[in-house]
C-alpha cells in the first residue's frame, strides 16, 4: 500500500487517544440518557401525588364552592367540570391534558397556562436574583471559613451560616422591610417595580415578563434602577436560605480537598497557597454545590412563595397564595403539577453540568 502525499500515518498512540476520547463521549451520552429517560417516571410520579393529594379534600368544585352556592348548581358545576366520574377518569383526563400542555382552568375560567405563562417569569427572576445573592454571599464566605478554620472567624461564619438557613423566609424579610425600607428609606418596601414603570414597560416589545430584561430593551437607564432596587430586599431574604448552605457545603468540602493527595502533589511542585486553593482545591470543592443546586432551585421555589407574599411580589407562588385563599384547587393543582416539572428538568441540567465538571459519575 502506498501512502497518500502530503499525510503522516497514523501512530498507534495517535490512535489509542482517539479511541479513549470517544469512549469517554460515548459513556458521558450513555449517562445522559439514561438521566433523560428518568425525568418521564420522575414527573410522572410527582403529578400524581399532586393530583391525589388535591382530591384528599374532595371534588375541586365542592372544596371551592361548597356552602355559597345551592347544591344542585354545584351539582351542575361538577357534571359540567367532569367530577362526577369515577377518580381513575379524571386521572387519565388531567395526565392526557397534561401531556397536551393543558394544565387546567381556574375558577374564573382563564387556562392555568395562560397564568403560568404571565406569573413564571416573575418567579423566575426572583429566583435568578436569589441564586445570584447565594453565590456572592455562601462561596467566598465558605472560603474565608476554611481558610480560617476553627478561628473567630470560622466560627462566626458557621453561626451565621446556621442562622439564616434555620430563620423563616418571612420573618427575613420582614426585618429587611423594617430596616431598610421603612426605617432608612433606600430600597422599596414591595412590588416588582414602581407603578409607572411597570405601565410603561407593559409597551416593550418583545415583552419577556421579566423586567429586568424588559427595562433594557425599553432603554431607559432609570427604570432599569428602579427593577433592581425593587429586586434587592427579596433576593436578599431568599438567597440568604441557600447562602447559608453554600457557605457550609463550601467550607467543609475545600477543608476536605485541602488534605487530598493532589494538593499535596501541587504544594511539593512549588505552588503557592493561593494558587493551590484557588485552581485545584476550589474546583474540586464546588462539585457538590453544582450537585445539591437542584435540591436547592427546589427549595426555593418553595420559599418564593412566602417571599412573593411578603414583598406582593406578583409571580406563581404569589398566585398559588391567592388561589389557595380562595380554594381555587384547580389552579393550585395546575401550579403545583408545573412547578414538579421544572424541579425534574432541572435536576436533569444540573446532572449535565456535573457530568461536564467531574467525570466520576459517569463511570
């Protein structure tokens, strides 16, 4: 055989890296899938525990309308809303609708879709601005701790750590509303923006429903201050709850990095402090944080609810309060059903990114 001009053949070290390279993608896409086939029983059985448990307290019609109105309108309202059927029916009806994008329709007749589609956005910023507080506040604390550990300051930082995830989402904000909104005046007390410049941003086009994005697109410099002003005080007392959790996830697993062999390794090469904690220990130590992030969009989401209520911020969990006042069980289940989703979603972009970071868990 003769070999083609111009080409170097193919050394057999050349070639055992080319095949441990594809091994690797074809393990990581292995591994994915198998993540991805998951979300469908994963959802599958969080809808149905949401649908069950809203049909501990009855028919949806009855829970919502029982005593105000004569029993045979409320009679009529169930034969027409298909509550009358046996429970299995409706179960397959609401998975079917599901399954369409159809999570429902509240009370007053609007589709749960159209509620998710105009409050989501609200809670999705909340909850970006949320993440944002945590990992400003929890990853560098969490570094100072074990820099400084079993000092003053590490023990002060595992107390405060402490303290802000076992404190009530409310009760945070409140004390945040007294002191710097009613007490010193710099930030507003509630809303996601001022009056006129939520009006004013009902005319931005594209409309995103996010008014961050949607004071930037409008161009005005003074109404995009007066989105985040409005965003500080319930990003503060949300992303303190997870701050608190990074900071100890942070501190112990870069303690633990720290008396790794590698690190040793690194040290006995000539690095420095600096460069041994901040390329190889650090990376190392935020592993588990990318892992535990899923758990924790959860528990916010959770939190978003108390949060929403307490600054009137108008996202999902501000809604899903005001359907529950009004036992709305319909909309509440819809809500609900939707939000188990986005957790299982979730929880499957973060296996993503873990996957990308460490490659452990896909062997």
């Amino acid at each position: 055989m003769t070999a083609t001009i111009g080409s170097e053949p193919e050394t057999p070290a050349a070639s055992n890296t080319q095949r441990r390279s594809g091994s690797r993608y074809g393990v990581l896409l292995r591994y994915l899938g198998v993540r991805l086939l998951l979300i469908v029983p994963t959802a599958w059985i969080l809808v149905t525990v949401v649908f069950f448990l809203m049909r501990v307290v009855g028919d949806p019609i009855s829970a919502a309308l029982g005593g105000r109105l004569p029993p045979d309108q409320i009679a009529e309202r169930k034969r027409a809303a298909g509550f009358d059927r046996p429970i299995l029916t409706q179960y397959w009806e609401y998975i079917s609708g599901l399954l369409r994008g159809d999570f429902g329709r509240s009370q007053d007749n609007r589709a749960i879709s159209d509620i998710i589609g105009s409050y989501g956005a609200a809670t999705l910023e909340l909850v970006v601005w949320a993440l944002i507080v945590a990992f400003l506040v929890g990853v560098p604390l969490g570094r100072l701790a074990a820099k400084r550990r079993d000092r003053p300051t590490d023990v002060g930082l595992r107390l405060f750590a402490i303290v802000v995830y076992a404190a009530p989402v409310f009760f945070v904000g409140l004390l945040l509303k007294l002191v710097f909104a009613i007490e010193l005046g710099w930030l507003p007390v509630a809303g996601r923006a001022s009056t006129n410049v939520e009006l004013a941003l009902q005319n931005v086009s594209p409309k995103t429903n996010i008014l961050f994005i949607d004071a930037i697109l409008y161009g005005d410099s003074g109404y995009l201050l007066d989105v985040v002003k409005h965003a500080v005080l319930p990003a503060i007392a949300l992303g303190l709850l997870t701050a608190g959790i990074f900071l100890r996830l942070v501190r112990i697993n870069l303690i633990q990095t720290l008396r790794s062999d590698f690190v040793d390794a690194a040290r006995a090469r000539g690095l420095s402090d600096r460069v041994v904690t901040g390329r190889h220990a650090f990376r190392n130590a935020m592993i588990p944080i990318v892992t535990v992030m899923g758990m924790q969009i959860a528990m916010m989401l959770g939190g978003a609810v108390l949060t929403e209520i307490t600054f009137e911020w108008k996202g999902l969990g501000y809604q899903l309060a005001q359907y529950l006042q009004a036992r709305d069980f319909v909309a509440v289940q819809g809500i609900v059903a939707f939000l188990a989703l986005v957790v299982a979603v979730m929880s499957f972009l973060v296996d993503i990114v873990v996957a990308l970071i460490d490659p452990r868990v896909r062997f």
